[in-house]
C-alpha cells in the first residue's frame, strides 16, 4: 500500500484540487452505475477494510447486512437532504446506529470515527445508485462527507496544524462526533475555496493515490 501523501500547504491542496485531473477522476468514479442499493454496500467498502475488525465475527456480513438495510429505509431522508447541516445529521444518525448494532454483535466498540468511515464510503458509492436521477446525484456529490481515515487525516497535517495530527494517525485518531465536525469544517472551507465538493478531496487524497 503507497504512504500517505502530506499536502506542503493549503495553497498546494487548493491547486490540486482545483486541476483537471481530479475532475476527470471524478466523474470517472461517479459514472459508474450500481444496479441496486446491496451493490452499492458491496462495492463502497472493499473487504480489506475489515481487516481492522479482525477479532469480530464475519464483519463484512455484519456490515454489509446492516447498512444495506438502513440505507434502504432512510434513503428518502438522504435524498430529501438540500443542506449540508440536514445531510450531517442523517451520517451522524447512522454513525451513531452502526455503532449500537456492532455493540450489541459483538460486544466490542466499532468507534465514531470507524464507524463514519465505512459509512461515508457507502454514501460515496452511493451516488452511482442507478436509480438515481441526475438533480439528486449532483446534490448528494455536493453534501457529501470525508470518509477520514490514514490517508485523507495525515494529508491535512502540514496544511491544518490546529488539527494537532500525528504522523501515523488512521481513522481512529477521530474519535467523537465534535472532533469530527471540526475535520469536515476544515475541508468543507478548504474545498470551498477551491470550488469543488468536500469528497473530492477523497478522491485526491485516496483515489488518486491507488
């Protein structure tokens, strides 16, 4: 797996999230079309990403169970979503529900952070929903969340400093719905700035770098 790249300053971020390259990257991910909400689950969050849960049985199935089920039920919610502040309520709704679902299967604590992660992953996959018209999946590419983990954290640690990031931070470093809104604060004024939505700085940060 590549490091991690650190972003020199907010200037450099601004430029490469500004460049053409990432916007066609961009529209590459979001063309693709996923026929059914369990194909979206599927695809969101590849099975090395359960690699961290390890000692809890059959995570993925857990998972995929889960989420599948909720976003089924809440989908009209998150597509009735036209401000970011109602779209972070449903993430932190769901956040906070996977995390109760984990600790009751498995007797462990998934964490705020891990659990907006995965989450977020969904969400992003899930603007290729087939089903989808082109009005909604323009607004949810536009309110969508970080899925912060090792390479979208350590990427802000030069150019955010107040953030305090160590050098080897994953997506435990996030462990509180407020340390996490503080994250998506910063990104969402850095990727104002630079005039594109908050997840393409996913896509540098991530996509770019595989």
């Amino acid at each position: 797996m590549p490091k991690p790249y650190v972003f020199e300053s907010r200037e450099t971020l601004i430029e490469r999230l500004r460049s053409p390259g990432l916007a066609e990257i961009s529209r590459q991910f979001f063309a693709v079309r996923c026929p059914s909400m369990m194909e979206v689950v599927r695809t969101g969050v590849s099975g090395n990403t359960f690699r961290a849960f390890r000692h809890v049985p059959t995570p993925s199935k857990k998972f995929r169970t889960w989420t599948t089920c909720r976003l089924e039920h809440t989908l009209r919610d998150i597509l009735a979503c036209e401000r970011p502040d109602s779209y972070a309520l449903q993430v932190h709704m769901a956040t906070q529900a996977l995390e109760s679902s984990w600790r009751h299967h498995a007797n462990k604590e998934m964490g705020y952070g891990r659990g907006a992660k995965l989450l977020n992953l969904v969400l992003k996959k899930l603007a290729c929903l087939e089903s989808l018209t082109d009005e909604q999946r323009t607004r949810l590419i536009s309110l969508m969340h970080v899925p912060w983990d090792s390479y979208t954290i350590q990427g802000l640690r030069l150019v955010s400093p107040a953030l305090s990031i160590p050098s080897n931070a994953t997506m435990k470093f996030i462990t509180t719905p407020e340390q996490y809104q503080v994250f998506m604060a910063e990104i969402t004024d850095i990727t104002a700035e630079a005039n594109v939505p908050a997840i393409y700085y996913d896509v540098l940060a991530w996509d770019m770098a595989h």
